[in-house]
C-alpha cells in the first residue's frame, strides 16, 4: 500500500518555505528600495517603459540577494523534519 499523499519526510532545506519568505521580503523591502532608488539616484525615467525597465533591473538585483540570503539562513537554522 502505499503512503499516503498528506504526510511527508523532507530532508534538508524547506524549498516552500524558502520561497515564500523570498518573495514577501523582496516586496516589502525591495519595493520601497526600488521607489527610493528611482527618486533619488539621478537616473532620468522620463517614459514609462524606462521606469519599468528601471524596476525590473533593480528588482531582480534585490530578488536575487533576498534569495541568496534567506536560503543561507534556512540552510544554517532549519533542521532536518521541522
């Protein structure tokens, strides 16, 4: 028979967990970042495909070392089958 689908035994780093915490901490703190960048960096965003552009470049940066960050931090706190 087999296991059932409700329980699991993860080993190592909660991936989901990893995730979730990436992405509210990239928009609570990448966001105001990136509006605060944008308002005083000196960067001309005249149009609106240049502030997206603009966004986007910036936001990846922040996504990225968020995500880099929390997983070091989920791979130093988090114990195996939490």
């Amino acid at each position: 028979m087999p296991e059932p689908v409700e329980t699991h035994s993860p080993d190592g780093i909660d991936y989901g967990w990893v995730m979730q915490v990436t992405f509210v901490t990239t928009i609570v703190v990448g966001a105001p970042l990136v509006a605060l960048l944008a308002l005083f960096s000196g960067v001309s965003l005249p149009t609106w495909a240049s502030r997206v552009s603009f966004a986007v470049r910036v936001g990846a940066i922040v996504w990225f070392i968020t995500a880099i960050g929390v997983f070091l931090y989920a791979r130093t706190h988090q114990t195996v089958g939490q």
